[in-house]
C-alpha cells in the first residue's frame, strides 16, 4: 500500500468588528492595534482544506477550488517552514516517528462559497492550511500557539482559527510570539447573534489590504490617534459589551470602529475607498431603522471593499428583513422570486 498520510481540517471566514489596519513589523504581519472579529457560522463559508505527505511525492503541490497552482507563494512557504521546523523537533524528540519533516506535501483547499462573492477568503485558506498541517504533523501546539504561525501568513488569518467572538491580541515583543488570537466568547455564548452580508459588488478591490494599510501608515495622521488613542478603549469595550450581550453598545462601536477605519483610509495620501455609493446608502439607511424604531437593532461594518456584514438579533429578524426586502423590491433587475420572502413582507 502506498504510504501517504492525510488530514483535513476547517476554517471560517471571520469579519472583524474592530478592525486591523497598520503592521508595525512587516515580515512577521505584527499590527499597530489589537482587533476582534465575529465568526457566527463555522460551516456556511468556509475553506476545507486536506494535507498529504509521502515519501513518493516529488514537489509541493496545491490545487485551490479544484485547479492546481504552484505552491511559490513566500506566505504559504513560510507557514510551511515554520510548520516543519515544529515537527522536526518533534521528531528528534521522538525518533520513532515518520520523517514527515523531510517530506514533500499535497494541499487540497476548496471554498464553499463563491469567489465572486466578493468575501476575502485568505484568511480562512491560511488558517485551513495551518491546521491541516499541524493536524497532519500531530503538533502539540494550541489553537492560540498555532494562530501565531498563521497570522505570518496573513494578519487577520490568526483569527480565522477560531469561531466566535475572536480577539487577536497585538501583543508586545518583537520576535510576534504574544501576537496571537485568543477566543472571547463561543458562538453559543450569544445565540441570538445573527450577520447578513448584503454583496455590493464582487469586483476585485481597488487597493490590496497589505499596501493599502502600508500607505495609512506612512501618510494618515488621523491614523496614530485611532491606534494610540480610539482603538485601545474601543477593544476593552467591545470585549465587555461581548460578554454583557449588549448589542446596542456592540453596535455602535462596531459602526464607529467601521467609520474610523474607513476614515483613516480617506485620510491618506493618495486616499484609499473602499466603500461606493451603494455602501453609504446602507450605512444610512441603517441609521434610519435604528432612528425609527427608537432602538439599535442594526449594526453595519464594511472591510477592504463596498460589501456590508450587517449585524442584529434574531428578534429583530423580521422587522430588518421586511424593510430590506420592500427595499430590493422597487429595485430594477431584482427577481420577483416572492416565495423566497414573501413571509418577510406579510408583517
Ligand atoms: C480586518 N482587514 O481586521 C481588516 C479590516 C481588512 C479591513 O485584515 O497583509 O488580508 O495579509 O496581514 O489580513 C485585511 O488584511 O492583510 C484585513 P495582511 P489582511 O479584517
């Protein structure tokens, strides 16, 4: 039989309600602040990933979405350096075991959801490929311990490791090993949490994260009073109104951390933008619901692009649909597929 060994392993898409933007190393992807990230679903977009290794492979080799890619990419191979190191260690702890670490490896990686939806899907491929690795590799190590590997690959990747309330603590020591993700609360603390994504455009976005958050850095003045000053009380905050279930101050500081973040984006020099027209009319009218109904029940944050993850509480589910549905209803080319909501617009 042919000697091949395989592990699989998930990640989530997370969306950060307070958001990463500025490395102060930009080798080992260590940020200018801490940030938090919502995950509320494990399963509906996510990255699946497979690791294999015999001694009959020849090279490394990756497929994504089922096409092959070459497996160059300086991230990948550096999350693979690091992932080896660990199981040679391993090894010469325990000589019993398969030379793993001197072998090549296979990497299957599949999305389910659609790439052009428009959802960055790096972060949950990096933190798949780690896991997968590591699982494969029989590491000791923890979720938090292997977070640190993953955030080398791509920063918010660290916070992808987990499900639910996510904090990614930026940590203080040079060499990044106190820069990691720590969980702040399962999903199950606060069930009543729901996310809607609306999916504005599924365009390629105007300025990569990685330069764009280096230009924030070197030219928005705006932007050392959000790290020094708004950030660090923003997370204390947002950490507690987690663990008190508060949505109305979990929403409003996830709308101003949005803000602030795409305010220091317009901030530098040339400015970046990544929300459109469309992106601002939700930001509106999410403002409206909330004004009329006298009670936030909507929150509304916007990455690297012009999509909005909306936020609220299931009891508030029919009330928010039925305003967007009659909303996308008087809108032209959308598909009178009433069945589809027709429940939402009978309230
Ligand atoms: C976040 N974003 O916290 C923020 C909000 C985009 C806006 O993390 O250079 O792809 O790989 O560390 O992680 C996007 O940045 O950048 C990002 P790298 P990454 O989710």
């Amino acid at each position: 039989m042919t000697n091949i060994h395989i592990a699989s392993a998930t990640a989530p898409v997370n969306i950060a309600t307070l958001k990463y933007w500025g490395k102060r190393d930009k080798v080992l992807n260590l940020p200018t602040n801490s940030s938090i990230s919502v995950t509320l679903s494990q399963t509906d977009l996510r990255t699946l990933t497979s690791a294999a290794t015999s001694p009959t492979f020849t090279s490394n080799k990756l497929w994504l979405n089922g096409e092959e890619h070459p497996f160059n990419d300086a991230r990948s191979v550096q999350v693979l350096t690091h992932l080896k190191e660990l199981r040679k260690k391993l090894e010469l702890e325990n000589p019993a075991l398969p030379k793993f670490s001197e072998w090549y490896l296979h990497i299957v990686s599949e999305n389910n959801f659609p790439t052009a939806a428009g959802l960055a899907s790096s972060a949950a491929g990096l933190a798949a490929l780690v896991v997968s690795i590591a699982k494969l590799y029989q590491l000791p190590q923890s979720y938090s311990e292997l977070s640190v590997i993953a955030r080398m690959g791509s920063g918010s990747a660290c916070r992808s490791l987990f499900g639910g309330y996510v904090a990614w603590e930026m940590g203080q020591l040079q060499d990044g090993s106190d820069s990691k993700a720590v969980e702040i609360a399962p999903m199950e603390h606060w069930p009543q949490m729901k996310a809607l994504i609306l999916v504005v455009s599924a365009d390629k976005k105007d300025t990569p994260s990685t330069s764009g958050m280096q230009l924030t850095v070197q030219t928005s003045e705006l932007f050392k009073q959000r790290v020094d000053v708004v950030v660090p009380k923003r997370f204390k905050e947002m950490t507690q109104s987690i663990l008190d279930k508060n949505f109305a101050k979990f929403a409003e500081l996830t709308m101003k951390d949005s803000n602030s973040f795409h305010a220091t984006c317009l901030d530098s020099f040339p400015p970046i933008f990544y929300m459109n027209d469309t992106s601002k009319k939700i930001i509106k009218l999410c403002h409206h619901i909330n004004t009329y109904y006298n009670e936030t029940i909507v929150a509304y944050t916007f990455d690297a692009g012009p999509n909005a993850v909306l936020y609220y509480l299931q009891k508030n589910e029919t009330k928010l649909f039925n305003i967007i549905y009659k909303l996308f209803e008087k809108l032209p080319g959308w598909k009178s597929d009433r069945a589809n909501y027709k429940q939402f617009l009978d309230q």
